[in-house]
C-alpha cells in the first residue's frame, strides 16, 4: 500500500550556504507501510508499535521523530538499521532492501550509523580501540589507517586527550561523542539518534547537540528521535509526530512547532514545551 | 633437639621419596593444566551450544551436563578407562594418562561451560546491540564482545571450579596414572608409613592451592582496572 501523501522536500536550500544535495535523486531511505507488534508480557495480547508507517528520508535531510513515550518513534529508527525485524512492509536503504529475507544487515549495519541512548560503547576497550576496532573487524581496513581516521575523528570531537581513557572513565556527554565518532568511523550514508541526549546531565548535553548540527551542516542525511525542541526547531528539515505507532503529522518545524493542524500534535506539544 | 617429631613425621624417610614425590607434584600439574587448558575450550563450546534457541542443538546438551551432574566422577572414570576404548577403538592408543585427562575434561568442561554461559547471558544487551548496530556479524561480535566481556564476569567462579579439577586428579591414581597421589602410595606401600605419606601428599595439594590464591589475586587485581568496572550509565 503506497502511500501517495509522502512529500519528499527537496534538499535545495535546507541548509543554508551550502550546496545542495543531489536533490532530484531518489531518496535514500524508503519505509513503506511497516507495521511491528511485541508480544505484552503475561497476556495474549500485542502491543501495536508501529502500524502501517510510511516515510521516505532525502539524501542529507534531517529528520527529527516526536512523540510520547511508547508512540513507537524508537522501534522505527530500530526498524532502519533491522535492530527491529518488522512484522510486514518494506524498508529501502540506499537501494538495499532490508526486510527481504537473504539480505547481508551486517553489512547493511556498517553503513548506517546508530546512536544509542546510553551510548553503548564496548566497555572493556579504550575509547580509541572502540572507534578503531569495529573499521578493523567490519570494514577490514589496516590498522594504521583506521587509527589515523579515529585520531582525526577524536579532534574533531575535541576529546583526543581521552583516547586512551576506557568510557566507564568518561562523562555521558564524552562517551555520547565518542559513541558518535565510533558510528562516522564506519562512513556512513544514515545516520540514527536514538535519544541520545536523554540520558545525559544537562550540561553535557550541549557537546553532543552541538555536533549532531555540524553533522547535519556537513551532509550527513540523519534520523533523529529526541525530545530536545530546540534542537528540532532549529537543525530539522522535517519532523514528525508519532502517536500509536502511527504519524499523525509531518511537515517542516516551523509547521509543526507554530501551526500543527492535529489537536493531538497540539495537546503534545503543550506538555511538553510548558 | 627435634628429633621427637620423627616419632610423628619422620622426614628423614621424607626425604629419600623426595623425587617420587615431586615427580607426581610436577605429574599433578601437568595433567590439571592440560585438563584445564581442555574443559575451558570445550566448556566454551557447551556454553554456546546451550545458549542456542535451537532444540536440535542444546537439548543433547543440556541431557550430557546433566548426566554428568548425576554421576559419580569415579564411575565417569571408570567408564573412559574400561569402556571408552570398546565404544571408540581408536582411544585404544591412548595411554592411561590421557584416558584420565579425558575422563576429567569430559567431568570438568559442563561445570566449566554452565559458569561461562552465566557469564555470557551477563553480558548486557547494549554491549550486544553495539555490536550489531556497527555491523559485527555473531562470530565477531562473540569474538570481541560476549567473550571478553563474559569470561571476566566468571573469573572467580572459573578458579573455585579449577580448583577442584586440580584435587579431582587425584582419582586418576585409580586407574593406574602416576601423579602426586600416587607417590604417596608407593611410600605408603614400601614403608608403611601413612602419616608421612599422604600428609606429604596433603602438603603438595596446599603448595598447588597456595599457588592459585596467589594466582587469582593476580589475576583480580588485573581485571579490576577501568576497562573492567561494570558501570552501567
């Protein structure tokens, strides 16, 4: 069932002084009606995560996913890098279908980048080893050149003074960099935020915003699920407002964050902005 | 002088069995560390294999860890040493030294793998999904993740249970392999002489335990470092 409402915005002039992307390409992650149900822990029934979700993400969009808690926006950034396997529907990403049966996701997961809400770095290796070894198991590239990326990837995160610390040593916004520097290691096409900044103190939240936006500055086509408005007013192409396991509404920030037309939109946002 | 504890420990015939006697100490070691070295990889393996979500796979398993938990280690002896070369004709070039090492992997590797597995199973999922979402496939992601992580969480268990393959060798002087018991039966035997031979065999297990506390202190000390802290954000 495809759904003819999906309005791919054309990259061009979305990120204002530098050149747009090849706006007229196909876009680069396509999800057509997914639906995904868990099973409700000592009953029979299920619970409806996603029901019949269509999107489609432009090459170097940002798209930033809202909603109350259980609205199914993390099981749908789940589903585009198959940490989720769906129930039914399709998910294209840079021309990979990820739902068919015989696709390699390991090699799909190299090239989509995830952040995680409590980082999830590997806890018994150096920050640096966390970002060189994945570029040395996965992508198979010689050891010196995957250090030479990670240190160029630790300045630029300014946290090369750390390379040798292990995460547990780091504060959550450090280790949410360097969990960040460990997905752009791999050279991603997509990259995915799963509330990466709720679990941090609130004054390390700054870092780690301030570089998801020079991310987004430089290109980098992202999905971003958070509850951080100003982020989403200010970075996002799109957002979009999930409830039930359904969008209840899409549109560009100033749009949903001025003039939502759905009163459930509204409702949420009231609650969340006061 | 202290020539009254001769009465009770009579060191001087001690001495002549000197050689015996750390022949079968140094015997000991050998088979405890081959053994060791054996059930460790294998037990890994049981681990795995009882962690799949396939029946075909962890109920034979599961049936095997059980048999071995509801039988005596000496009728497991017993059964290698008599048994195993009817049942496999080609152990019949094995020595009886080797048949023992069999019989103790074959004891210790379930005990060894039911720890590594709870090990394993401690391994957070984030750890888990980290992996994934780099695009580790599961052997990698076995490889520097659930292992590492998993086989630090189960070090103390894994030396209590080493400790006790190490005694368990003991038994192995049943079925006719010299080891350090054995050279206290042979003292035994010649001289009639029970204080002083096994409690010189006493004193070579303690030498081996005291040898282990020190070991895993080590060992703990090693593993206590940052990279090891279980913190969770």
């Amino acid at each position: 069932m495809a759904d003819p409402a999906i309005d791919v915005p054309t990259a061009s002039g979305t990120h204002a002084g530098l050149p747009s992307p090849q706006a007229s390409e196909a876009p680069l992650a396509v999800i057509e009606a997914v639906s995904k149900s868990f099973p409700i822990a000592g009953t029979q029934r299920r619970h409806q995560a996603l029901d019949r979700v269509s999107l489609a993400l432009a090459r170097g969009e940002v798209l930033v996913i809202i909603g109350p808690s259980g609205s199914g926006k993390s099981t749908l950034l789940r589903t585009m890098n198959a940490l989720e396997r769906v129930d039914s529907g399709r998910i294209t990403i840079d021309g990979t279908v990820l739902t068919d049966r015989g696709t390699d996701l390991n090699a799909l997961r190299a090239r989509v980048g995830m952040v995680f809400q409590h980082f999830n770095l590997f806890r018994h290796r150096s920050v640096l080893d966390n970002i060189v070894l994945p570029q040395c198991a996965v992508l198979k590239r010689p050891r010196a050149k995957a250090l030479a990326h990670a240190q160029e990837l630790l300045e630029r995160i300014h946290i090369a003074e750390l390379a040798q610390r292990y995460p547990s040593e780091l504060s959550g916004g450090q280790q949410q960099r360097v969990a960040i520097a460990r997905a752009l290691a791999m050279d991603p096409v997509l990259m995915l935020f799963d509330e990466a900044t709720s679990a941090l103190d609130p004054e390390t939240v700054g870092g780690v915003l301030d570089l998801m936006k020079s991310l987004a500055l430089g290109g980098m086509t992202m999905a971003v699920v958070t509850h951080e408005m100003g982020f989403a007013r200010e970075v996002a192409d799109r957002v979009i407002f999930m409830d039930a396991g359904r969008i209840v509404e899409e549109g560009p920030p100033h749009h949903i964050f001025e003039q939502p037309e759905e009163p459930r939109t509204r409702e949420f946002l009231e609650q969340i902005l006061w | 002088m202290t020539t009254w504890l001769l009465d009770y420990y009579n060191w001087r015939v001690v001495a002549l069995y000197l050689d015996e006697f750390s022949r079968g100490l140094m015997a000991t070691l050998n088979i405890s560390a081959i053994a060791l070295v054996l059930s460790l990889i294998i037990g890994t393996g049981l681990a795995l294999a009882r962690m799949s979500t396939r029946p075909l796979i962890w109920r034979p398993v599961a049936a095997y860890i059980q048999f071995i938990r509801a039988t005596p280690l000496l009728v497991q002896i017993y059964i290698v040493y008599y048994a195993l070369p009817y049942l496999l004709p080609f152990t019949l070039r094995w020595d009886e030294m080797w048949l023992g090492i069999f019989a103790l992997v074959l004891h210790t590797a379930p005990y060894m793998g039911e720890i590594l597995r709870v090990g394993f199973e401690s391994v957070p999922q984030g750890q888990v999904e980290g992996a994934k979402a780099v695009g580790m496939n599961a052997l990698q992601r076995l490889r520097y993740v659930i292992l590492p992580q998993g086989f630090v969480n189960t070090v103390p268990p894994l030396l209590g249970q080493t400790a006790i393959l190490i005694k368990d060798t003991s038994l192995l002087s049943l079925i006719t392999v010299f080891e350090l018991l054995s050279a206290g039966m042979i003292m035994n035997s010649q001289r009639i002489m029970p204080t002083e031979s096994f409690m010189t065999v006493a004193a070579g297990y303690l030498l081996i335990y005291a040898l282990m506390l020190v070991l895993s202190g080590w060992v703990s000390r090693r593993l206590s470092g940052p990279a090891w802290s279980v913190r969770q954000p």
